[in-house]
C-alpha cells in the first residue's frame, strides 16, 4: 500500500511541479497529462482486489523517460521527468502484503475438473 500512496504523491507532484519548478511547453502539459493518471492508478491500486491497475503506472513511468530526450525539454524540467519516471516505473513492482485472494480467474471455472461438495454432504 505504500508503494501506491507513494505513486500518488508523485502524481499530484507532477501536476504541480511546472508552477513549482517554472517551467512550460509541452513538458508541462506533459507532466500535467501523466500526473493525474498516475494519481488515480495508484488510488485504485491502493485495494487487493484492484492491486494489478498498479502495472498501469510502468508505461507512464518509461514515456516521463522518453518524452523529455524527443521534445527537448529544458534541464530542470528533463531531471524532474527522468526521476519521476524512475520512481514511478520501479514503484510499479512494488506489490505489497497479499491479505486476501479474490476470485480464482479461469483456474476457478476449468481448475480441477469437479468442485469440492464434501462440506455440503457432511
């Protein structure tokens, strides 16, 4: 859960971080863009049954890596995006305390062929 309040932060930091930083263009509409995505995946991610939606933050993660080096961003804003990036892609493996396991996927339907009725017959 950490992981994901973490990701939050960072994306409520990208929407802040052009009037924080001073800076504009594209690289702001850029940060603009990602940070509220990644804010909201991370908020989804933070419950079990939702955790996988964290995967979604690796992609935005490697375009705040790429995008900066394609647009010729200006220093501050290319060292801010390069490190929101990184924190934001490795943040994305973090996968946190399983506490409890919901559903079963395709094993639940196709899994062991017959379910298991014991407790219903005793």
């Amino acid at each position: 859960m950490w992981a994901q309040l973490l990701s939050a932060i960072l994306g409520v930091w990208l929407m802040a971080a052009p009037a924080v930083l001073g800076y504009g263009g594209i690289a702001a509409a850029v940060d603009r863009s990602i940070g509220p995505l990644a804010a909201g995946f991370a908020c989804v991610a933070i419950w079990g049954a939702t955790r996988g939606v964290r995967w979604l933050n690796l992609p935005l993660g490697i375009a705040l890596l790429v995008i900066p080096w394609g647009f010729g961003y200006p220093s501050i804003a290319t060292a801010n995006s390069l490190a929101a990036g990184l924190l934001l892609g490795a943040l994305a493996f973090v996968r946190g305390t399983v506490a409890e396991r919901f559903g079963g996927g395709w094993s639940s339907l196709f899994g062991s062929g017959t379910p298991n009725h014991e407790a219903a017959d005793g």
